[in-house]
C-alpha cells in the first residue's frame, strides 16, 4: 500500500520533492484547495504529478456513515484502508448569526473530536470503545485526514480556524509520535493552520508520557480524564490507574508547561450514584490545589448494555455549584448528539453488529 502525503510536514516533503518549492505549491493544493488527486495540480509539472501519484496517495478513508443531530453535531464513521473503522463528531458550538439587514455577523463555530486509535488499550468501564478491544494505532495522515474530510463534507473554509479535540477513539498518548506528527501538519501556515493553542490532548492520565509530551513543547492545552477523586474508585473505573495513579498524574500536570493565558483541563464525567456526591466535589477541590485547572463536568452519555446512568440535572450543578464556591473555575459541557449515537465507539459498534449500514 502507498503511504499518504498527508504524513508529511512541509519541511519533510521539501526533501522528498525537487526542485523544493514544488512542496508548497502541492501543499496549497492539498489544504487550502483542498484536491483530492495529484493529477488537479495544474502548476505542478506532469513528470512530478505522475511521480506523486506513483509513490503517493492523498485520503486513505471513505465516509461509510453519517449522523446528523437536531443541534448540528455530526458524526461520522471512516473506514480506513483495511477495514477497519473510526469515529469523528463534528460539534457545532456556535451557528451562523446575522445583523438585522441579513448579513452575517457571526460565523459558525466548530469543535472536531478526532481519533487516535482504531480501539483502545485503556479499557475504561464506561467507554464502548473498550468493548472491542485495541487493533492499532492511526498513522499521523489517518489523523490529519479526519480533519480534511470534515471540511470537505461541510464545505468549511481552509481559513476557518476550528478547534480540534484529541478525544475521540483511543488514548492519544498511547500514540504519542503520530499524535505530534499530526499536530505539527495542523499548525503549518502554509496548511490548516491551526494554532497549537486550539488543539487539546485528552489523556487518561499516563503520567510518563505527560512528561513526553511536555518535552516536545508543541503549546498544545493539556485535558486529563480524571473522572474519580481516590484511587479505589478510579481504579474501577479506569483499570490504567493501577499503572499511572492520581498522585503520579498530578505530580506530572504541575510539571507541565501551561500557557499564562490557559489552563489544565480536568475531565470529570458524572455518573449517578457513583461520583456526584458533595463529598467527592470537596476530594476534587483538594486535588488540584496550587493547578492553573478548570474543569470540565460531564454528563455520561448512556449505551445500550452500560451499567451506568446519566446523572440528575441538580446534583449536577450542585456538583459544579460547590467546586465554584471554593474558587475552581468549572464548566458543565452541555450534552450534544443525544439524539444520535452519541457515546465515543457506538456508531462504530453499530456498523460492526449490522444495526446501521
């Protein structure tokens, strides 16, 4: 199988291509004039189109479904090209808005929740993506090409900055050279470019390569899914925590290097009955004593067969209502796509049991 441009930086394809400059003609082509083909670079000499299109192909993955919610979330399923698929969700945070002579005052705001990983190794209890176990890691232009397809299929313009999520399928740290690779194809202004500063890693806390992360100063934001205030509990929840507990997580987010203007994201997914008591709001607080941290509550988005329930709307901002007593900046994330297949992993485990086509 030929490898994908899309693996490449700038800097890299200048030294796969000659005369050097060519490399950024084919990058115009590919991220702001978005081709899907080698033969559509019209300023590109024929010899060098047919030497692309003989080493290289630009998209590796086909849409095969598609979702659409009442509140303009889309998610989507790509089969790759062996077969295997993976989840993107498209969440629309702000829609167009117009002045009163119709002009556009505002346009839409979008959030890409992308994957790193066809399954994942983490087997959190709540996660359908553990239910079908780990398979692989996604190349850096698997990645990056969630992100192209997407623009292609809602006609977003190259200059359009969105914000990118690494919080889809799989942990992204668990990938961590494809993960950075990826990063770096986003940020290029010659490409998307896409400020570090709107693409957040979501971990689910392996401190060591936190660490690895931190290394390679790529200014991205940092989230931890935190989801459990004491070991016990979050060891139940996420079996990774036996390797990485929240004492090493913490001590790993205080030596991370975070933006004056930013924070460290906490991911707290509420479940009834399990963790949105008082009690562990007061844990939370004690935690991230001394962290630039915001948090970020989240309802569980219940599936088919979960032992677990979506929390009630009071004891959520009961929850959100202590933390901001006590000075932490906390945000509940309103629900989106409930009315699709809205838990990570279950339109993919959909297609494979036959339910959708």
């Amino acid at each position: 199988m030929k490898p994908s441009i899309l693996n490449y930086t700038l800097e890299e394809l200048e030294t796969l291509v000659s005369p050097k400059f060519r490399a950024k003609q084919i990058y115009n082509w590919i991220y702001n004039k978005r081709v899907d083909s080698f033969h559509e670079m019209q300023n590109i000499p024929k010899n060098l189109r047919e030497e692309l299109d003989a080493k290289y192909v630009i998209y590796n993955s086909t849409i095969v479904n598609k979702q659409i919610s009442s509140d303009g979330s889309i998610k989507y399923l790509f089969k790759l090209h062996d077969g295997h698929t993976v989840e993107t969700v498209l969440l629309l945070m702000r829609d167009t808005q117009y002045n009163e002579d119709g002009s556009i005052k505002h346009l839409p705001k979008y959030t890409v929740c992308v994957s790193s990983q066809v399954g994942c190794k983490v087997g959190c209890a709540f996660c359908l993506t553990a239910k079908g176990g780990f398979i692989r890691d996604l190349e850096a232009s698997e990645i990056v090409e969630q992100i192209l397809q997407v623009y292609n299929d809602n006609d977003i313009d190259s200059n359009r900055r969105v914000n990118i999520v690494y919080m889809g399928m799989g942990e992204p740290l668990d990938n961590l050279q494809n993960l950075a690779q990826a990063i770096k194809v986003f940020k290029d202004p010659n490409g998307l470019s896409i400020s570090p500063h709107r693409q957040t890693v979501s971990t689910s806390g392996l401190s060591s390569k936190i660490d690895k992360l931190a290394k390679m100063d790529l200014g991205i934001n940092l989230a931890i899914s935190l989801h459990a205030v004491d070991d016990e509990l979050r060891q139940q929840l996420m079996p990774i925590n036996k390797a990485y507990n929240i004492a090493s997580i913490m001590e790993a987010v205080r030596r991370f290097p975070v933006n004056l203007r930013k924070k460290v994201m906490f991911e707290y997914l509420i479940i009834k009955d399990v963790n949105d008591d008082i009690a562990s709001a007061k844990k939370l607080v004690k935690l991230l004593n001394g962290i630039q941290s915001k948090v970020n509550l989240i309802y569980f988005n219940p599936y088919p067969g979960s032992p677990f329930c979506r929390p009630d709307t009071e004891s959520v901002k009961k929850f959100q209502e202590y933390l901001l007593s006590k000075g932490v900046l906390c945000t509940i994330r309103e629900s989106k796509g409930l009315d699709i297949s809205a838990a990570c992993g279950q339109l993919r485990e959909q297609k494979l049991s036959g339910e959708v086509q």
